[in-house]
C-alpha cells in the first residue's frame, strides 16, 4: 500500500496476485547441493516407469518421513494411493525458520532504499509508499539471484519477515513528520524569525531523539487490535491480502499452507503460474532496464536541469502556473502503481486548483501574491484542499465508528460461528499481553520523556497526544481494514482541533500534537496490514512483531539521514506540498483567518466530497468509479507538472491492462516498481555530488 503523506493509498489491485506470478521458479524450493535437490524428488513422484522405481519410492517415502522403515517391504498399491498425498506434503516443513539474520538484513536493506526514496518524492510532491509488494519482490529477487550459495532455499515465512522490516523502515518518512510536520515548522520559524538561526530542534541529534519518540508506541498499540479486526471481524486489508496473494505464488504454497480466507480471494488461477529460469531472466532484465532508465534521467537531469520540465502548454502556463511535464520514469511509474482511480482523481485536482480555481483568486484579487506563495493563488486553494481533506476523512471515520455502534448495539450481526473466531496462531507464537502492555507504557513514557523537553510542550499535553493517537489509530486500523485507506491526515487533523482547546494559540504544540497521532496511526495500521498477510499465510505473528521492532529501530537513522541529505540539498523541505496544509490548519484553528472569499467554496468542496464515501459505504460497485476526496486535495497542493506524468503512468497501466492483460500481469509491478527505484536511489548520489560542489 502506498499513500501521500497525508494518509492517501494507491488503488492496490487485487489482481496483483496475477502479477504474483512473476519471477517463480521451482529451482526456489530446492536446498542447494545434489542430494538435497527437492525437485529431483519431484521429478521421481511422475515417473512411475523408472526401473528404480522401488528404490526411489523407498527413498522418497523416508525423505518424506511417511513412515516406512528400512526394512519394510514397499506395498506398490499403498504407495500410489498416497502418492498425491505425498506430493502435497512434500514441500511442507512445519520448521521452517522464520527469524533469521539473513532476511532480517535484507530487508533492512531494502527498507533502507524505499526510505530514501520516500523521502525524496515525499518532500518533492507528498508521495510516500508503504511497498509491501515492491519490498516482497525485491527481497525474493535477491534470494533468488543468491540461491546456489545458499544453504538452504528462501521459504515464504522469511518473505513475510523481510517485509514487514522493509515496511517499518521504509515508513518513518511518513510516521517522523519529515515530509510534512517538520517542514511546517521550519516554515514557520522562517516566517516568524526570518532573520534568527534555526533553534536547536532542528539538529540532526534532535531529529533522531524526535524520530526515537515516535518510533515504537504505534506498534505495540496495533498488537491488541489483531484479534478483534484479523480474527473476529475478518477485514479485508486489501493491500496485506494482495502481499499474502504475492507470497503464495512466489513460493509456490499449498492450499493447506495458507489460511482458507486466502482460498476465497478471487483471482485467475496463479498457482499454477510457475515460470522458467528463463523468463526469470527475462524479468529481471526488465527490472534492471527499467531502474537504468529511470536512473539514468535522474543523471540527465542533474547535469542538464532543462530536461525535468518541457514547456508543453508555453512558456507563460509552466513560469506561471507550472502546467509543463516533467518527463520522470519514476512518476510515471507512481501513476502505473496507485491505479487509475487515484491517478484520474490527482489530475481532477491539478484542473481544479491550478486552472480553476487558482485563477478566480487571481483574476479577482483575493489572491495577490506570486502563485506559489501563501498569499498567492496556491495559498488560497490550500483552504479548499484542506477542507475536502478534512471532509472526507471524517465522514469515513464517522461510517466506521457508526457501523460499530450498530453492531455493539445489535443492528448489525456477526454470523460467523464461534469457531471461525478462534485464532490459528499457538500461544507460543502470540505476542503475550505483558509484552506489549509494558512495551506500550516505556514507549509512551519515552515519547513523552523526549518530545515535551524538545518542543517545549508542557508534559501532561504530550501524555494527551499519545492517548488521543491511540483512541484514533482505531478508527484508522479499521477504515484501513475496510477501504485500503489509512486516514493518516484525518486523524492528525483530529488532533490539531482538539490542541486548540488544550494548547491555545501555540501553534508549535499543535503541530506536535497532530504528528504524534499521525505517527500512531501510521504504525498501527502498517503493522495491521503486515499481520494481515501473516495470518493468511500461518506466520507467527511474534516474529512479525519482532520485524516491526527491527525495522522501526533501524528508521530512526535512516530517515534521519534521508531527510538531512535531502534538505541541505536545495532546501527540499521549503518547498513541501503538504507543510502548507499542516500550518495553515494549525493557524486556523488557533484563531488565524481563512483566505478572502475562500470560505464558500470550501464549504462548497467539503460537502460535495463528503457524499463520496457515503456512496461507497451504500453501494460499493457505484464507489468503484466515484474520484477519491484525498487525492483531489493531493492534486490542489501539488504543481501540476508532477500530476501529469503520474496521469501518463495511469492511462499506461489502464490500456496494459486492457488490451495486453498477460503481458500486465506478468510485468507491470516489475517495471513500476524499477522506474520508482530507479530515481529515488539515484537521488541519493546525485545529492551527495551536489554536497561535494558546494565545497
């Protein structure tokens, strides 16, 4: 699941499980070295005409542990009525390792790369992916190009491990605030201090303190909330369930491997997808084709900037309202994986704000700044995408917390029988209560140990974030088990309003508050979607709970790092689609006016988006084809020059998809995910070079 920082996800088609398809190959399930080949053993289970065959089925049948002895004599007519139950049983090994330091360290790694590239695009146009799939196929390319020096093969419980660490250490971009909070409070000590340093705040130590307080209480909040949202009410969670689809394909899983819920998930029939070494190779190609052409314009347009925005509309629209293209692979391959939905609704947006309505400000005096500034035309459209923002998220909290009423009251009904409600997992693989109660009191002890003193905010306000952001992180988890929509913004937005009443007129103390929630419902709703895909492949979900520590832990730096690259390099962070959003809501309501003429057209735009989740909760097919509120206000915020190569990669997945499906579903992930990879690595060295020429 990916979002923009402000909580939106892209449409993750649960078809994807066709897409799942790619890269397998049966040599996965084999440990290197010959006599341990399991796929020999398979070849020797269709054969039943080798004159051995005696002797390897007495072979098999020991490998197999079905019980024979040596010295048994091998009854034929026995053997071939459990031959398909051997050929099932197999490849099942119920001791399998699932924590291992290999998997831990490869999805690190690749956690560590989706977190500077989240952390690129989210402070360049407000886009950061959660990239469960990315971090679940890129971990299982890694294995795969290292299996002949492997000791034993990559099973599928080390996927689900490596993503979830790849997921916590992607996020913090996201959770930290750096890509929008953090820089509405560099914005506002310029605005305020324009002549005076930055206080100390903003120092890379305390970034990691600050990164170090947010880190934790989000996860250990989300463990109690498996069971009434995993077990007993079954949501969807959509994206964990497209990941669990993913994994099943890649390594090839029984049907007794997985839970029934994933049997039930309608899709082609991708199990039988197996591909060769060859078209592994060939994928992979494609991958590295992909990623060298997305990387190679980052390089080109580093060295010969004019090729990152063609004026193809004129030289007045891209000086003036920023209508040119930007020809990046790595946004075009954004619009190929959020779907057309988000991308249509993105382009919507762009229309609205940058050649609607921004104009009408302009043209009638209520905006008389330069466009870009806060006084200017994209200021004042920023009320209107605030209020659409707010609107819609919470109305869609609203349908969640109303559908629960009715359920606690009766109206609604759970009928499924109490046996569906029992939880798989064994007690030696839960996370126990002790854990996660002392694990939630240090972490909220250390957030509030941490933040208070650094931002100056009074202790017991602090206390009450957390406990406001774990109240909300409720209502998130389940519209996020529900829609795929994690409400990040309308929950941090929540926040804000109510530190107008705490925290009058301290502005500071709002925006913390609203990060603090954001962080919690962040977490919890990443590691909710990680159980998920978990619990539909029987891992343990103390392992997962583990991952989601590792990952966490390892963010704190990385994020720090990503973010005080990317800001000493052409101040990123002054120009941050979302800081405006942020601060503006924190001057509302702490008593600060809206724009002039603003306020009926807000009212205007927040009405009409808040029938969209309305529709969708009363007729979910109509919903399918109605825009997405969050994704408009996206395209408000952001210059429009960004939309549209997001727009050209969403009209691309849409005729792949239509007219060449076999084609899609074997490749459209993998090309994607290369061009989004692609830039954001090179990002990083481009922005090192930028370092060493300042000196």
């Amino acid at each position: 699941m990916s979002r923009y920082s402000d909580g939106e996800n892209e449409e993750h088609h649960l078809n994807v499980e066709q897409n799942a398809s790619i890269l397998h190959t049966p040599s996965m399930y084999s440990s290197v070295g010959g006599d341990d080949d399991v796929s020999a053993e398979r070849d020797l289970l269709e054969n039943d005409d080798d004159d051995d065959v005696d002797q390897d089925k007495d072979h098999l049948y020991k490998r197999s542990n079905v019980g024979y002895d040596d010295d048994d004599d091998i009854n034929l007519d026995h053997y071939n009525n459990d031959k398909a139950k051997l050929s099932q049983n197999i490849f099942k090994d119920e001791s399998l390792p699932q924590l291992t330091v290999r998997a831990s360290v490869v999805g690190i790694a690749v956690g560590a790369l989706m977190c500077f590239s989240n952390m690129y695009f989210g402070l360049q146009a407000g886009w950061v992916t959660m990239g469960s799939l990315q971090s679940t196929l890129l971990g299982f390319l890694v294995f795969r190009l290292l299996q002949k020096k492997l000791s034993r093969h990559f099973n599928h419980f080390e996927n689900v491990l490596l993503q979830t660490i790849a997921v916590a250490t992607a996020t913090m971009p996201l959770a930290g605030g750096f890509v929008a909070v953090i820089p509405a409070m560099k914005k506002m000590w310029r605005e305020d201090h324009p002549n005076q340093d930055y206080p100390s705040y903003f120092s890379w130590w305390s970034l990691l303190l600050w990164s170090l307080g947010l880190a934790f209480f989000g996860v250990f909040f989300a463990v109690p909330l498996r069971k009434q949202n995993i077990i007993v009410e079954k949501l969807k969670f959509p994206s964990g369930t497209a990941t669990a689809q993913m994994i099943r394909v890649l390594h090839q899983l029984d049907d007794d491997q997985v839970h029934t819920e994933l049997l039930k998930v309608n899709s082609e029939s991708t199990s039988e997808t197996i591909t060769s070494s060859k078209d592994f190779d060939r994928k992979f190609k494609i991958l590295f084709i992909s990623f060298g052409v997305s990387a190679a314009y980052k390089l080109l347009g580093y060295f010969f900037p004019v090729v990152e925005e063609i004026p193809l509309f004129g030289t007045y629209l891209q000086s003036t309202w920023h209508w040119a293209l930007t020809p990046s692979p790595s946004y075009i391959g954004q619009g190929m994986i959020m779907g057309t939905k988000t991308g249509i609704s993105l382009m919507i947006g762009a229309i609205l704000g940058w050649a609607i309505l921004g104009p009408i400000a302009r043209n009638n005096g209520w905006a008389t700044g330069s466009v870009t500034s806060i006084d200017g035309a994209s200021g004042w459209t920023l009320w209107v995408a605030l209020f659409i923002m707010i609107s819609e998220s919470l109305i869609s909290l609203a349908i969640v917390l109303v559908r629960q009423l009715l359920i606690r009251f009766g109206y609604l009904r759970n009928h499924r029988s109490p046996e569906e409600n029992v939880d798989p997992a064994p007690e030696s693989q839960q996370v126990p209560r002790k854990w996660w109660i002392s694990g939630l009191v240090v972490s909220t002890v250390l957030c509030v140990a941490i933040v208070s003193p650094l931002f100056d905010v009074p202790v017991y306000q602090t206390f009450i974030a957390v406990v406001l952001a774990m109240l909300t992180s409720v209502l998130a988890v389940r519209a996020l088990g529900e829609t795929d929509l994690n409400p990040v913004s309308g929950i941090g937005k929540i926040s804000q309003i109510v530190f107008a009443f705490i925290a009058r007129h301290n502005i500071l103390a709002n925006l913390v508050a609203g990060a603090v929630a954001e962080a919690g419902a962040q977490q919890a709703g990443d590691m909710m979607q990680d159980l998920k895909t978990g619990h539909l492949l029987k891992a343990s979900p103390r392992i997962q709970f583990y991952g989601q520590l590792i990952g966490s832990f390892f963010s704190i730096f990385f994020a720090v790092a990503a973010y005080e690259l990317y800001d000493k390099v052409g101040n990123m962070s002054e120009n941050a689609p979302m800081a405006n959003a942020w601060l503006g809501m924190a001057r509302l309501v702490n008593g600060n006016n809206l724009a002039p003429h603003v306020l009926p057209f807000c009212i205007a735009a927040g009405v009409i988006v808040s029938f969209i989740p309305i529709i969708e909760s009363i007729n979910p097919h109509i919903g399918e084809y109605l825009p997405s509120g969050i994704a408009i206000a996206i395209g408000i915020l952001v210059r429009p020059n960004y939309i549209i190569a997001r727009c050209i990669g969403t009209v691309i997945n849409w005729v792949w998809k239509r007219y060449r499906s076999d084609t899609y579903n074997e490749y459209m992930i993998v090309v994607a995910s290369g061009l989004v990879l692609g830039e954001g690595v090179t990002s990083i060295f481009t922005s090192l070079l930028s370092i060493f020429h300042k000196f």
